[in-house]
C-alpha cells in the first residue's frame, strides 16, 4: 500500500495531506484486523 501512495505523491495523483488521511486510516484497518485474527485465534482455542 505505501508504494501506491508514493508513486500516487510522485505522479502528484494526490496532495500531501490526502496521503496522510491515507496512511492513518490504513494503519487504524491494520490494527482492527489485527485484532480480528487474535479475537478468532483465541476462540478456537
């Protein structure tokens, strides 16, 4: 995902703080499925 949005900010595709906007709501999924996988694995357990 980081290199779409660096090659989007390179190719001026998108403003510096839309990239921004991006990446937080990227890292904020990551953390949500992240804890997704830990809720299933401890279920099946």
């Amino acid at each position: 995902m980081q290199t779409q949005l660096d090659i989007s900010k390179d190719l001026n595709y998108l403003k510096d703080k839309d990239i921004k906007v991006i990446e937080s709501l990227t890292i904020e999924t990551g953390k949500m499925l992240n804890a997704l996988i830990s809720s299933i694995k401890r279920s099946n357990t």
